[in-house]
C-alpha cells in the first residue's frame, strides 16, 4: 500500500508538472522536487519523464473510463469521449505535445486502449464490433476540433450518439 502511495504521490507530482509546463519542459528533476523524493528514487522506476507520463496518462484515463456508467452502452461511449476530451493533462497534451500520442495511434495500443477495448467488447460482447466502435471514438475524440464551425462539440456528440445507435442496432 505505501508503494501505491508512493508512485501517486510521483505520479501526482507528475501530472503538476505537466500541467503547468507541458511535457517537453517536464524534467524528472521537477518531478522529484515537487513529489519530495530523489532523483534516484524516480530513476529506478521510470528511466526518463517518456516512461513517467506514459504511466500517467495510464492512471489518469483508465480512472476515467472506468467512472463511466456502461448500462447503456452509446451514452457510456459518447460520455466516454467527452470526458477524456475535457480531461487537463488530455488537453494539455493535445495543446503542447501532441506526438506523444502518435505511438498508441499508428503503431501499437496503450494501456488505456486495452482496458477500453476491454470494457467494449463486455458492452458489446463482439471483439470485432468492440474495435470498431474504439476506432470510431478515437477519431471523435482526436479529429473533432478540425471540424468545428459552425457545429459545436454538442453537436458532434449527437452525431457519435447516433452512428454509433445506427451500426449497434440489433446488437
């Protein structure tokens, strides 16, 4: 339990940082001050601040995610994407330092996929529907600012709500 502590702490202190100065500009040396350890202490678990934010937006997301309510499964997603879509450390990385997220979009999923995919495909009992419906999502979640004007993100969500009632339909 102390450890689970410990790394909250470090991730806590992580998650500070990069709000406030993006990734980039994140050292594990401002990590380890603001989460009161050594450097040495953060080394031997994360080899650089990659790794650290990686585990981050790991802890961060699969806690959202799993906030949603999946007794309906289209308001779960649609809820789903919005939430992440408004969470900070998403948005700031989005705003700032948005090729950190090229690797779980064009080359291998993350963590945070895989326990969405998990939770799809118990919602939609399909593997096959379960990937096809994330796919959808990313693209809402991800694509939707280069859209916007005059349709708002309200709007957009609508739009998800009903593609995804339409090819679920009979499910």
């Amino acid at each position: 339990m102390a450890s689970n502590r410990h790394t909250d702490g470090v991730l806590d202190a992580a998650r500070e940082c990069v709000l406030a100065y993006g990734v980039r500009r994140t050292t594990l040396t401002d990590v380890a001050r603001r989460a009161g350890v050594s450097r040495m202490t953060l080394y031997r678990r994360w080899p650089d601040v990659k790794t650290l934010v990686a585990d981050l937006m790991t802890r961060e997301w699969t806690r959202l995610l799993a906030g949603v309510d999946r007794s309906d499964p289209v308001a779960a997603i649609v809820s789903g994407v919005r939430r992440l879509r408004e969470h900070p450390l998403w948005r700031k990385i989005v705003e700032a330092d948005p090729e950190l997220l090229l690797p779980y979009l064009l080359r291998r999923r993350g963590a945070t996929q895989e326990a969405a995919l998990a939770a799809l495909e118990e919602m939609l009992g399909d593997l096959r529907k379960a990937r096809a419906v994330l796919l959808v999502a990313q693209s809402f979640l991800l694509s939707a600012p280069t859209v916007l004007d005059p349709v708002t993100l309200d709007d957009l969500d609508a739009e998800l709500a009903a593609l995804l009632e339409a090819y679920l339909e009979g499910s």
